[in-house]
C-alpha cells in the first residue's frame, strides 16, 4: 500500500537507526537524548502506585483536558495567566504534532533553527510546512536573520528551544529572549518555545521564558520526562485559552484522553516532599558528568575540536577545527565500529545537510567510566 504523500518525504530517521546500531554489545552511546536511568525518581512515586488500587475512578474514561487536580497544581506552579490555560499531552512531542493539526496548513511558513530538534523538523514537515531557517550563534537566534525572514516571508510559527538546546546545548542570554519576543510581536508571529531541558540547569541563573515577554502570541510546551521520566509519556501545552480549546478538540479526536493513572502518579510525585532533592540530585549529576565529558574531549582531542561548556541539559556540541577534512556522517559509521555512538550534526537540519563537522553528544545516560571509554574512542577515530 502507498503511504500518504507527506510521509513519503519523511526522510528515514537516521537517529532511529544509530540508536538501535547502538544498543549493540559493547557500544558506549552518546547518541539518544536519553536521562540516566537510575535517576528515575521510582521510591518516590512507591506509595502513590501502592494506592492505585483505591482509585477505580481513576480508571475510567475522563475529559480530555487532563486530570483536573494536576491542571490545578501545574496552573499554579507555572503562574499561567488568567487569560491562558493548560492540556496535558502525552511528552512535549504530541503537543507539537496537536499544534502542526489544528494550526499548520500544507505551505505555512514555520521558522526553525539551523541546527533544531528532529522531532519537531519532521512533525511540521509532515503537516507539509515550509521551512525556513535561522542560523544559531551562542547566544541563541540570529536576530538580524530573524528579522530579515520575518520581514520577507510571511511566517507563521517560529518554533524554539531557549533553555539548553537539543542539539547545541546552548541558552540564550536575555537580550535574545527580549529580542525574539519583540520581533514576533512586530511581525505577528506566534512562539512555539519547547522547554524539555528548562529544569535541568546545573550552573548560573534561571531566565525567563522567550515566551513571558509576547504570552498572547506564546505557546509553552513542557515535558516531564526528563525530570521525572521519559517511559510515562507526560507534557503539556500552555497557551491563550482559546488555542487550548482548539488543541483540546484535535486531542479528543487524536486519543480521547492521557492516561489518567499516570497523571495522578505525576502529581503525587511532584507534591512529594522530597522532590526538590531528587531535582538537586539530579542536576547535580547531570554537572559532573557535563564536567567530565568536557574535560575528557580536552585531553584527547584538545586543538582539533571545538566544543562550548553548557549550563544544563544534556547534550555537548562537538566541531571539527579542519571543517572540509571530514564529515561526521561517515565517520558515526566507523565510530559504531570502534564501539562507540553520536549523531552528526546533518540530521539536525531539514534537509539533513551541512553542519557536516559538527555532532552531538549526550552526557547525561553513561557513567562516568563509560564516557572516559568512550572519548577515548571517539579521540582516536577524529
Ligand atoms: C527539544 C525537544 N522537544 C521535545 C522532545 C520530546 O520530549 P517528550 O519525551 O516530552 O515527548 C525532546 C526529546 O528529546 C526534545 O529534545
């Protein structure tokens, strides 16, 4: 059977494969965007799944909104304005694809930047969007390009990723967060800001979101699966209250309702009096492992690549100095050779091309004495 055409042009996902060449014997992988495992907070969720049984109204069908004393706490924690409000959503990832069905027609114009998140570039190119590009400098966006594409183009979207960006690692400062918001205001543009990585700093000071400088013309998308874990598919959308009506009817239509037991379980979690130290603890790993990798990449690899410390997250940023000698496409296949896995910076880009002497590493999955192995490895293939 022919699949529809907007899958067809779905290139075949590059990190699918890498991950599962990965997952070989012996393979140290930097390459899944994947939290540490034994970091997932389980003794502090023990009581609330031990009371499962007692909630059999938790098991029942429920509104498609989410499970209301959750959307209580979060609306508070998160300060939503009165004018927005709040959907669960199951990861950050559907609520991209909700956004691309109820807001993206065939040709609208969506900003991304160059490099972006794989899965939001392929959720719009599957809703058939036109992409267009901005290009990264390290303190995020470049505005002057910005506002050149927004004063050329009639944009739709801008989609984002402020707090330590997958694939660069990077945070914007201040004035780029104040710029953006401004510029989409001038030009009507709305903020997709996807903030998976937010919680996840381990070094200077929180900044606002892009999002709180142009909230009328912000959508928010948060997940829980880096602070809590990835396996119970948990986010949310916050947005004007009448966007959140619209994405309410594509997610009734999509899969009636979250799952409602692990939205209880999430919010026994996050009013658990320890909490706040798992959060710690977390970051806290998260930093040595960040510091180690760094440290590692300099004594191995030391002149012959670039690579920028990050304030949080989970991903390093690797560059070639000899930019032309070598592209990471084909040197990830003789990397999986040698017993260790990235992703080459290409396949963070629409059409998978350029950013050929970049990669991405992740830190925050392996131990201490994997990633010593692993640069080692990766040091002497570069
Ligand atoms: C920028 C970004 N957005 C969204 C996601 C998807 O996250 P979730 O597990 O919440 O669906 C990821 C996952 O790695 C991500 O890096």
């Amino acid at each position: 059977m022919n699949a529809a055409s907007a899958i067809q042009i779905l290139k075949p996902s590059y990190i699918r494969e890498i991950l599962s060449a990965s997952q070989s014997n012996g393979v140290i992988s930097f390459a899944g965007g994947l939290p540490a495992t034994e970091s997932f907070p389980l003794d502090l969720m023990q009581q609330a799944f031990n009371d499962l049984t007692q909630h059999s109204d938790l098991f029942q069908y429920a509104q498609a909104q989410g499970y209301d004393p959750l959307l209580t706490f979060l609306r508070q924690s998160y300060q939503t304005l009165d004018s927005h409000d709040l959907l669960m959503t199951s990861g950050s990832q559907q609520g991209l694809d909700l956004i691309a069905r109820g807001y993206i027609n065939p040709g609208d114009k969506v900003v991304v930047e160059y490099p972006s998140y794989l899965g939001a570039l392929q959720v719009f190119q599957l809703a058939q969007a036109q992409l267009l590009t901005v290009p990264q400098l390290g303190e995020g966006p470049d505005l002057s390009k910005l506002q050149q594409l927004f004063a050329s183009q009639e944009v739709k979207f801008f989609y984002l990723i402020a707090d330590f960006h997958n694939p660069t690692g990077i945070c914007y400062s201040l004035q780029v967060r104040q710029g953006i918001a401004k510029l989409c205001q001038q030009y009507q543009v709305t903020i997709i800001e996807d903030a998976p990585y937010r919680e996840l700093r381990f070094s200077g000071e929180t900044l606002p979101l892009v999002s709180s400088y142009y909230p009328q013309g912000a959508i928010v998308l948060r997940s829980f699966s880096k602070i809590a874990c990835p396996g119970m598919r948990l986010g949310s959308i916050e947005a004007p209250r009448d966007w959140i009506q619209q994405l309410i009817t594509v997610k009734q239509i999509s899969d009636i309702h979250l799952n409602t037991v692990l939205q209880y379980v999430l919010l026994q979690l996050l009013t658990h009096a320890e909490f706040p130290g798992h959060l710690l603890k977390l970051r806290q790993l998260y930093a040595d492992r960040h510091d180690l990798m760094l440290e590692q990449i300099q004594s191995t690899m030391g002149d012959r690549v670039t690579v920028m410390p990050v304030s949080g997250g989970m991903f390093l940023w690797l560059t070639l100095k000899q930019q032309s000698a070598v592209n990471m496409m084909n040197l990830a296949s003789q990397a999986l050779e040698a017993g260790v896995a990235f992703v080459p910076g290409a396949v963070f880009t629409p059409d998978q091309d350029g950013l050929y002497a970049s990669c991405r590493l992740n830190f925050s999955h392996s131990s201490a004495a994997d990633i010593c192995t692993g640069i080692q490895r990766l040091a002497k293939i570069i």
